[in-house]
C-alpha cells in the first residue's frame, strides 16, 4: 500500500526538558505544540515519563485541550498510564518500553512475551477509541505479535538504524535500513498502519520517507535542538521538505 502524503508528528518532550531545568513555566510545551502545527505538523506527540523527567500529566491535559491536531500519547503500558489516558483521551496512544535509567526508548516493546497482558490492554484503550500504535523493533516475530494483540498500528523504532548512520557505520545502517524495508512491506501485507521515528534527522527522515508503507514519522529530539539555532518553525518546515523530498522516491 502507498500513503502518498506522510504525516509529521512532531514530539515536544525537550522543550519540557528545558523548562524542567529551571522548574518554572517556561518554555511552554503548549506554546511549542502551537508553533510546530502552524508550521505544518500535522501531529503532536509527547511520552509522559513513569519518573516525569520531561512531560508532566498537567501538560498532557494542556495539550489534549489546546491543540487542534491528533495528540499521540506515548506512555508505558502500566495501569496508572491506563488510567490518566482513558482521563486525557488523546486521539492515539504508542505504547513504548520504559526503563528508568534510560537516557530515551532504547528499544522496542517486549510485545511476545507480554501477549496476554497487551491483549487485554489495547483493548482497554480501543473500546476507548484512542488508536494503538506498538513501538517495535523491525523484526517479523514482534510483527506478528502486535497484530495478534489487536494493535492497528507499529511505530517501527529507527534508532539503531539512525544510530549506525551517525557513527558512519555504512555496513551497518545498510543492515539496519534493510530490516525497516522489510518491517514495513511485511507489517503493511498483514494490515497495520506503518509508522517509524527515534533518532530521525533530516537525512535519514528523507531516507525512511521513501519506504511506500511508512504513514506518520514522529520526530523530536533533532528537530528541538535544530530549533535553538534556526527556531522550530525554520526546522520544521526544513524537515517537511526533506519528507516531501524523500516521499518523492516512493514506489
Ligand atoms: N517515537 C517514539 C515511540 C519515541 O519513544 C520517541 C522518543 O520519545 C520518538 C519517536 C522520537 O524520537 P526522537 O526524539 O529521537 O526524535
């Protein structure tokens, strides 16, 4: 399936980081969410955190209320997670991994060994209408698995790919790349909705937007320390050109 028109979900997690740094209000996550969708995001994704490094819930309500955009809540699949999501109802929920002493999502969601509990809890949120999405490795096994828990929708985690890119590992990121290749044709044959992100910058979101099947990337971190140079809408708009430009490639 080809999705011609690849949607940005932009992920303001950092300017609630900065804001965090000195425990006032400012910068604003709202105020960023406003900006991003002026400058043609057509998304806005935040992870409430377990330790709430970033994030905090009242920015989550915040968000949901203020933006005229899908909020993509990101969150760990926990009961209290469960229960301010069913409370926010945001448009989406990705669910991701969490572990405290991570710097940020390491890796994808566990979704084989946790089958029945992710059963019973995308559920939950589905009678909800709030759409899942999985955050998986591109692999086929953990495919398999988010489709068998009923989720509609993978994100498919880039950052070892991204990653691999970074360090200039040129054998590696070829590895990496062909994984997602193959992630996103198998997950779009059985029916999912493709998304991707983590560690995406302007050149490997270019790259990835050439894959037909990818529908959504959700992007943060680069976007936000890009925007302390040349401010977020000047990075936005930059970013939306390199996926139009890679979209482009699409077959
Ligand atoms: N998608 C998911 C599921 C994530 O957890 C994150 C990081 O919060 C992102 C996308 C965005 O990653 P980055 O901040 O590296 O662009």
């Amino acid at each position: 399936m080809i999705n011609p028109y690849l949607r940005l979900g932009v992920n303001i997690d950092h300017v609630a980081t900065i804001r965090n740094a000195r425990g006032g209000p400012r910068p604003d996550p709202l105020r960023a969410a406003l900006l991003a969708i002026e400058a043609g995001a057509d998304g806005i994704t935040a992870h409430l955190r377990e330790d709430r490094r970033h994030i905090a819930d009242a920015d989550m309500a915040r968000l949901k209320q203020g933006i005229s955009k899908p909020l993509n809540f990101e969150m760990a699949a926990t009961e209290q997670m469960l229960d301010i999501a069913l409370g926010v109802r945001p448009h989406a929920v990705c669910i991701v991994p969490e572990k405290r002493t991570e710097r940020t999502t390491e890796g994808g969601l566990d979704v084989i060994s946790a089958h029945d509990y992710l059963l019973a809890y995308v559920d939950q949120l589905s009678r909800s209408k709030i759409r899942v999405s999985l955050f998986v490795e591109p692999t086929i096994e953990v495919i398999d698995a988010a489709r068998s828990v009923k989720a509609k929708v993978i994100e498919l985690h880039t950052g070892a790919w991204c990653h691999a890119v970074e360090m200039h590992d040129a054998m590696r990121a070829e590895q990496e790349f062909e994984r997602l290749k193959k992630a996103a044709d198998y997950g779009a044959k059985i029916g999912l909705e493709i998304h991707a992100g983590h560690g995406l910058d302007y050149e490997t979101a270019r790259r990835v937007s050439a894959l037909p099947q990818i529908s959504e990337l959700n992007i943060g971190h680069f976007l936000i320390g890009e925007a302390v140079f040349v401010g977020l809408r000047e990075t936005i708009l930059t970013m939306r050109a390199a996926m139009n430009e890679g979209r482009v490639l699409a077959s």
